[in-house]
C-alpha cells in the first residue's frame, strides 16, 4: 500500500468512533455505515487531509455523497497533487 494510503487510514482512524487499531479498513469500508462517520467527522477529516497534504478542498470536494469510502478519499488527495 502507498504512504498516501497508510496517512489516511491513520487519519481515519484517528478521528472514528472506533479507536480499535485492529479494525479491518481498505479502500471500500464506508466510513458512515461501518465506521460511524457523520458530517462533523467528515469536516474534520477533510481538514485534517487539507493540513496533512497541503491542498484546500472546493466545495465539490466537500460534498459528502461524493466522499462515502475510503477509497473516494484517496481519490480526492491524489487528484489534490
């Protein structure tokens, strides 16, 4: 797995309601339904990607029916660079 990756599953980790390292993630866990993820969580993940990866989201990127996975979250960071 790339370091991008392995960022943003930490960050993600980092901020759900489960703190259990063990927890299975990969690019198509949805981070509302599996890791209970809501709008505030999503605010400040993206926050935290924009610190961590030097980008600012647009309002595009901040809708969160574009941001259901993992995976669409990797996305935007490597659109982003």
């Amino acid at each position: 797995m790339n370091e991008n990756y392995e960022k943003i599953v930490n960050l993600i980790r980092s901020i759900s309601v489960f703190h259990d390292k063990e927890l299975e993630i990969d690019r198509d866990t949805n981070l509302m339904e599996d890791l209970g993820f809501d709008s505030i969580r999503y605010i400040q993940l993206i926050a935290d990607l924009e610190s961590e990866f030097g980008f600012e989201a647009s309002e595009e990127d901040l809708q969160i029916e574009n941001l259901q996975t993992v995976g669409d979250f990797v996305l935007l960071v490597e659109s982003k660079k």
